[in-house]
C-alpha cells in the first residue's frame, strides 16, 4: 500500500458530539482573524482552524464551515488574509466571531495585495492567494499561498476552554 493510500476500517459507532467538542475545547489554538473580499464585498471572521503547511513554497491553510459567507467570499474571491491577533486584541476576536454582516468601519486596517484588509495591531499577517481546496464534511480545508508576511510588536491572542488568553513564557 503506498504511503498516500488511505485505509477505512471497518465503520465504528460514531463518538458522541458533545464529548468530541469538549475534547476540542482542551486544544489551545492561536486566535485569527480571516479577512476575504469579492469585488465590493469585504468579510471578516475569527477561525481558530489555521496552520502552516510548508516553507517552500510558503502555504497555509484555514478551514471554514460551507454555510459561512467567508466560505463564498473566499471561494469567489480567490483570496484571504490571515490576521493573527494579539493578546490585547480579544474584542476584535469576538467582533468577527458573531454573525456575518459585521464592517471594518472602525476597525484600524489597510487593504493587502489581493485587496484583503491587513488589521492593524496584529501579531502577524499574512496575505494570501488561493491555491487550492479540499471539502470534508460540513467545512472546506482552503490551501492558500503567502504573497506577503509581516510581523508586529504584540505577543499572540490564545483561545482555549472557550475563553481567551495571553501567552506568557514559561
């Protein structure tokens, strides 16, 4: 069997989904803000599904539920901006947490090369076009390439046991 081949074993019962969540919730994760735009549409979300899958080429990756409108804006846009907030940052993650429908208004932000908005503030940005997609389930895996990566001054925002928190060195 080669190394991509993926085997199914025999269906078990299914784990029950509360306890699949509260498992979830014990994963500290760091907080981003996913930023898309489509010709006059521009979306906003926090994701907390954000990884790093390779240095050459720079890519990574972020998962988004179907039924989200980030989920169209990204697909039809072809692009996304990862906005990874700072500790001092939690309103903004809870901002772009609610419904979909929220402005930039008064969110400090700049507009990226893929006219994605940067926030300003953040940890760390990245500016992204999309490379590829994958759908699993309710969600969509989006492999984007990274045009642009800068840096802040903040330390990183951490979301775990469904509350924020600073990340001190131990």
């Amino acid at each position: 069997m080669s190394a991509t081949a993926v085997m199914h074993a025999t269906p078990q019962p299914g784990v029950d989904p509360a306890a699949f969540k509260a498992a979830m919730r014990r994963l500290a994760a760091g907080v981003t803000v996913v930023t898309s735009r489509h010709d006059s549409t521009v979306n906003g979300m926090t994701a907390t599904a954000v990884c790093s899958v390779s240095a050459e080429p720079p890519l990574v990756l972020v998962v988004l539920n179907q039924s989200s409108a980030s989920h169209g804006v990204v697909s039809r846009g072809g692009a996304f901006a990862l906005n990874f907030l700072s500790e001092t940052q939690s309103e903004l993650a809870t901002y772009f947490a609610g419904r979909d429908g929220k402005t930039f208004d008064a969110v400090p932000h700049r507009l990226g090369a893929t006219g994605c908005p940067l926030i300003e503030s953040c940890a760390a940005r990245l500016d992204c076009v999309l490379e590829s997609r994958h759908d699993e389930g309710t969600h969509t895996i989006f492999v984007g390439r990274v045009l642009h990566a800068e840096t802040g001054d903040g330390s990183p925002l951490i979301y775990v046991d469904s509350a924020f928190h600073g990340l001190k060195p131990i």
